[in-house]
C-alpha cells in the first residue's frame, strides 16, 4: 500500500544523505557552524514524513501533536546513538545546549511537514468550493 506521503518522504532522506555525504566528504560539518543545524531541521523534517507515512500506511488517524511528538522520540533516539558510538559525551561543554539545538531543530522540520500537511488538506477540502456557475 503507497500513498502519497511517500515520494516526499523518500525526497527529503535522499536530500539529507547528499547532503550529510557531502558535509562529510568536504568537512562541511566543520567549515560551517549553521551546517549541523540544517541537518536536524531537514532530519526532523524527513522523521515527521515518516511518522506521517506510518500513521497513514497503518491507518491511524494523523494528527500534528503525533506527528511532532514522534519526531522528538526520533531525535530523541538519535541524540542517545549519538553518545553510544562516541560522537559526543556528556562532559563536553556544549552537550546540554548542542542537544537542545538539536531537538528544536528537529521540532522545526517537524513542524514544516504539519503546515505542509495542513496546508494540502484545506487546499484539497477547499477545491470543491471554489466551482464557478
């Protein structure tokens, strides 16, 4: 079962693997200090396409707090794999604020897939209305 979340979805995880390859392979990580953040924003972005996805493959009714709340419990999850393979540790000056920069941007992304969402919805609902005589 497609559905239509999942063109996008697929878009936004192959954008963040260029991107994250790139940033990588051409130390932009390092070179640039607003580049980590446009990664959580587009990260969040693609977890709450996923969370979306899901809700609609499994049938659930989609919701905006559900979608945003999965995404922090993905974040979440990600900030945890973060300090098991040694990418951070929590004696590092900046974890705490890193973290929370982290998670908020991930909200974000989140939070632009809900208005896009949203958006398509009263755009599809509105359609019908807009008929001339």
């Amino acid at each position: 079962m497609l559905n239509r979340y999942l063109a996008p979805f697929f878009a936004i995880l192959v954008c963040a693997a260029v991107l994250n390859f790139a940033g990588e392979t051409y130390r932009l990580y390092d070179a640039f200090w607003w580049y980590d953040i446009l990664m959580h924003a587009l990260g969040g972005a693609w977890a709450g396409m996923l969370v979306l996805w899901l809700s609609r493959w499994f049938g659930f009714a989609v919701r905006p707090r559900v979608i945003i709340g999965g995404t922090l419990v993905i974040g979440l999850g990600w900030e945890v794999m973060e300090l098991i393979l040694g990418f951070m540790y929590l004696s590092d000056s900046n974890y705490l604020s890193d973290t929370a920069l982290d998670l908020c941007m991930d909200v974000i992304g989140s939070v632009l897939v809900v208005y896009a969402w949203s958006l398509g919805r009263h755009i599809k609902k509105n359609r019908g209305n807009n008929k001339r005589s």
